[in-house]
C-alpha cells in the first residue's frame, strides 16, 4: 500500500526537496483518503465541464455554442490535469509537469489550450475552435499518458503496427 501511495503521489525517489518547498509539501494537513476523495472529485468534475461544452455545443446557436464550447472544454482539461495536484501537491506537480519526460506534451497541451480560447472568444472560428480542440484533447492524451509507465511506447507501437 506503501509502494502504491508513492508511486501515485509521484514519489520517484529523487528527494531534491529543500527549504522552501519541503515545506510546502509537507504543510498539507490532508488525509491520504481525503486526497484520494479531491483528486477523484476534481477529475470527474473536469470530464462533466467538458461534456457539458461539447453538449453546449451541439444544442446552442453556433455563435454562443463555440463560446461556451471552448471554455468548458478547457476548463475542464485545466481541472483535470490539476486533480493530481491532490496526490502530489502542487509543488510537486509543476515540477514533475516540466520534467524532460513531458515537458513537451505540457507546453503542447497549454498551448492548445490558450489557442482553443483564442479561436472562439476573439477569432471567433468555428472550424478552428473545433480542431484547435481536437489538438488539445489529443495533447492531454499524450500528457496523461506519460504518468503510465510505457504508455507513450505501448502507443506508438501500437499505431506503426496500424499504420504499417
């Protein structure tokens, strides 16, 4: 039970921690149940504002649709991708955000993200704000990913092996 509680709090052993953000790591005053409760609540919560814009989407004239669209969907990707802050702690969380594993697929999905909003509140582009979301979900796919070990390389594999 150990083993698991590091591995999902992204302890990988390197405890480089000093100072400042020792502290702050270990300032948290929440019960590993409870973390487990925040991050559960806040991913789903994060997977309902997306499928609530996609919806939105689909039922709202086209202009108000893509707005609201937009801005569901990414603050439902923010929200998810900051639910395992809740295992981690937020210090931790940007810091493993940025390793050189993913510092890459990070900056993508921000990206796309910030790109996403752009489209629909001041292009307004309907068809861009649709791929710019597609990007960004294909992005996040591939950050998540890298929180599975061999994920990346059980993808890739499995897409030259289609694609061949």
């Amino acid at each position: 039970m150990d083993k698991l509680r590091r591995v999902l709090s992204g302890d990988d052993g390197d405890n480089e921690e000093t100072g400042f953000a020792t502290q702050l790591s270990n300032a948290t005053t929440l019960s590993w149940s409870t973390r487990i409760q925040g991050f559960v609540f806040c991913f789903v919560l994060g997977f309902l504002f997306s499928l609530l814009g996609t919806i939105l989407f689909a039922i709202l004239t086209p202009f108000k649709g893509m707005i609201l669209f937009a801005i569901f969907y990414s603050l439902g990707n923010l929200m998810s991708m900051g639910s395992t802050m809740f295992l981690m702690g937020p210090w931790k969380q940007l810091k493993t955000m940025f390793k050189e594993t993913r510092v890459v697929a990070t900056c993508l999905a921000l990206l796309f993200l910030v790109l996403t909003l752009c489209s629909a509140l001041w292009w307004h582009k309907k068809a861009l704000t649709v791929i710019l979301c597609i990007c960004q979900f294909l992005a996040m796919t591939w950050y998540s990913l890298s929180y599975i070990p061999y994920a990346r390389d059980a993808v890739k594999k499995t897409l030259t092996t289609c694609i061949a």
